[in-house]
C-alpha cells in the first residue's frame, strides 16, 4: 500500500450520494489516493514517498535562517 513515510497518509474511501426519488442512494465508492511524491530526506539523504503536505513541511524547515545571535554583554563585576 502506497503511504507517505513521515506521516502515514494513504488512500481514504470516499463515495457519491445519488438523490433518486426522494431517497438517497449511495453509489460508486472510490479510493482517494494521498498525492505521494518523489523526495530527498534532508537528514539521511535518501529517497522517500512523501505526501505535499509533508513536502512543504521539509522545504520550510530546510529554508529556515537560523536565529540572529544576540549582542555579549559585558559582565560587571562586583566586589
């Protein structure tokens, strides 16, 4: 079964609902399928399956400054 490696998303079943006569029939349930693609892990380098969500997740983090250094301040001494 095809499933994003980070966070486990696949397919969901999902069906239509059909109004005939007064009544609700349902029909035709289909299998939704997470759209899984082709990505670099960041941290080990390999190939994995992962969803667009999880995607966007990794570019953000990958792209993220890291935090500006405050200014040392100089210790006063006391006696």
């Amino acid at each position: 079964m095809r499933a994003c490696d980070r966070c486990g998303k696949s397919h969901m079943m999902g069906g239509t609902r059909k109004l005939l006569r007064g009544h609700y029939n349902p029909t035709a349930y289909t299998k939704k399928r997470a759209n899984l693609q082709w990505a670099r892990d960041p941290v080990t380098g390999k190939r994995m399956r992962v969803c667009t969500k999880c995607q966007k997740t990794m570019v953000k983090t990958k792209r993220a400054r890291p935090a500006k250094k405050m200014p040392a301040v100089a210790k006063i001494e006391t006696k």
